[in-house]
C-alpha cells in the first residue's frame, strides 16, 4: 500500500511538473509571437510612412513641372512678352503662384546672356503638402524656343 501511495505521489509530481513545463513553454511562445506582431506592425508603419513621403514628393514635383511648362506657354504664345526681353538685361517677373488642386507653384521668370544667347529661365517650386521640389526649364530665344530642362 505504501509503495502505492509513493508512485502515485512521484506520478502526480511528475504529471504537476510537465503541466509547468508546458505552461512555461506557452508563455514564451506568446512572448515570441508578440514581439513577431509588433515587428511586423512597426514595419508596415514606417514603409507606409515613407511611401507616402514619397508620393508627396512626386506630387510636388509634377506641380512644379506642371507650373514651369504653363509659364512657357504662357511665355511663347505671347509674342510682346516674348520679344521683350531680348533687348532687356532687367527682365524679371516677380513671383507668381499657381495653385492646382493638389498644391501649388511658385513661378520665377528671368532672362539672362550666356554665351551671346539670350535665355529665359524659369525656376519652380511645387509644394504639396509641406513637400517642396523645384525644377528650371531654360529657353534659348534664338532658337525658336528650344528648351532645356536643367534639373
């Protein structure tokens, strides 16, 4: 009877020992699986963060192509605006905004002499939500117009 009693105590401890094991076991799975989640979750975050960091800076970018090519048109179809300034050292525009619906465009038109060509250049910066980029398009006046994105 009491070598019953002992198996069966050392059974139970046995048994009560596997069961705090397992449970052991199981805490560190969550903990590991947890940690997993929140890795994950900061990932996508920042990758989300930064995809949309760069959406805006294609959109200011566009905005400001967009704003220097309409102050070219803007420019070539009107032939007094156009001629101006080839006799003209101090042919400058103040500061114009275009506002589209994604953001804006400020437009600076200057006229300048490299190399015995009379030049335009106009420098513009979009902006789209709190995102700045700036291109330049240069225009050759003797050559009907030729134009040179410059960055």
């Amino acid at each position: 009877m009491i070598q019953r009693i002992i198996n069966y105590k050392s059974i139970k401890n046995h048994i009560e020992n596997k069961e705090a094991a397992a449970l052991v076991l199981v805490v560190l799975l969550l903990m590991v699986s947890t940690i997993l989640v929140l890795s994950v979750a900061f990932l996508t975050q920042s990758n989300t963060a930064m995809a949309h960091r760069q959406q805006q800076g294609i959109q200011s970018y566009y905005i400001a192509r967009s704003g220097a090519e309409l102050a070219y048109e803007a420019i070539v179809s009107d032939p007094a605006e156009w001629n101006y300034f080839e006799n003209n050292d101090d042919w400058n525009h103040n500061p114009q905004t275009i506002t589209f619906p994604e953001g804006e465009a400020t437009i600076i038109i200057t006229a300048d002499t490299v190399n015995d060509i009379r030049r335009v250049r106009i420098t513009s910066i979009g902006m789209a939500e709190g995102v700045e980029r700036t291109v330049v398009l240069s225009v050759e006046h003797k050559n009907n117009g030729r134009f040179v994105w410059s960055r």
